[in-house]
C-alpha cells in the first residue's frame, strides 16, 4: 500500500493548502510592514510647519547678516516666509 497524497473524506491535498497558508502568511506580513513603513516616513503637519519655521528664520538672518544665516536655497523667501500686510 502507498501513502496518500489526500484526505479521503476530505479529498483536501495538504501540500496544497500548506503552499497557500504560507503565501497568505507572506502576504499579510508584507502588508503590514508596509502599513508601518508608511505611518513611521510620513511627517506630520506640525513638523513640516516647524521646518518651515526654522528656514525662514535663517533665510531672514542671512539676509541681515550674510555671515550667520542661509541663503534662500529653496528660492521661495519672498513668497512663503513674508508675512502677509
């Protein structure tokens, strides 16, 4: 007598259902690291705003004193860091 390769009641082939739990495994894994991946890379709105701070402030300090500022490296000074009149 030979094994057999499927249940006889179920007429499942265990090979087969193994090969997909292992993909669907694979598969949720992945999701869920790329799930994480993209919550942890994306910047909030408070520090993008904070960043914007930052630059404008030493872009005004450059302008004042060339020696201990940045220069408008974005080439955006004039239309998002002056305050509106």
């Amino acid at each position: 007598m030979g094994y057999l390769k499927t249940n006889e009641f179920a007429g499942t082939d265990f090979k087969r259902v193994n090969a997909m739990e292992k993909a669907t495994t694979t598969a949720i894994i992945c999701l869920a690291c790329v799930g994480i991946l993209g919550i942890v890379t994306t910047p909030d709105v408070q520090t993008v705003a904070e960043e914007q701070k930052h630059y404008c402030e030493m872009v005004r300090l450059g302008r004042e004193h060339t020696d201990l500022g940045w220069p408008d490296y974005r080439g955006n000074y004039d239309t998002t860091c002056m305050e509106p009149r």
